[in-house]
C-alpha cells in the first residue's frame, strides 16, 4: 500500500493493484515524521493499535502516538516506532 495526501486534505490508501474501497483518515500529521490518533473511548484496545500500526507502516513515518480521553479523567496514551524493515537479500 501507498499513502496519498497530507495533514489539511483528504488522504486515502491505494493497494499495488486497486484502490480501496473506504477512505481512512489521518488525524494529525506532525512534521511530516509522526501520526497521532485521538480517540474518546473506554479504553485502548488491540484495535486501536493496530489502527495505528497500519497508518504509519503505510504512511512510512517512523513515530505514532495515540491518545485517549475517554478513560474517566484519565489520559491514557501509547507510544508506537515503526522500525524500517530491510527486504534486501
């Protein structure tokens, strides 16, 4: 997958092949190098992670950070690092 757009327009997510049928939307770019997630849930859950996990793999940034204000005043926060993978011989 590729990731087309920026911070201020819509983004979306095109497959080697297709595109997709649904559009994700970022929610902050910070500097072009990290993702942050806001969410108002709960709780954090594996979703949320792997949300985020799939955002920066696609997008190729090396930082996410996700936030939750949902928790019974409480931050609840994770930090994410999208370590380059080397598919080299």
């Amino acid at each position: 997958m590729t990731f087309r757009g920026n911070a201020n327009e819509r983004s979306s997510f095109i497959t080697r092949t297709r595109p997709l049928n649904v559009i994700y939307r970022l929610d902050f770019v910070v500097f072009g190098t990290s993702v942050v997630e806001i969410k108002t849930l709960p709780g954090l859950t594996s979703r949320e992670d792997a949300q985020l996990l799939n955002y920066l793999k696609v997008t190729r940034m090396p930082l996410g950070l996700l936030l939750n204000f949902g928790n019974d005043h409480r931050l609840e926060w994770r930090r994410m690092i999208n370590l380059p993978t080397d598919h080299g011989g």
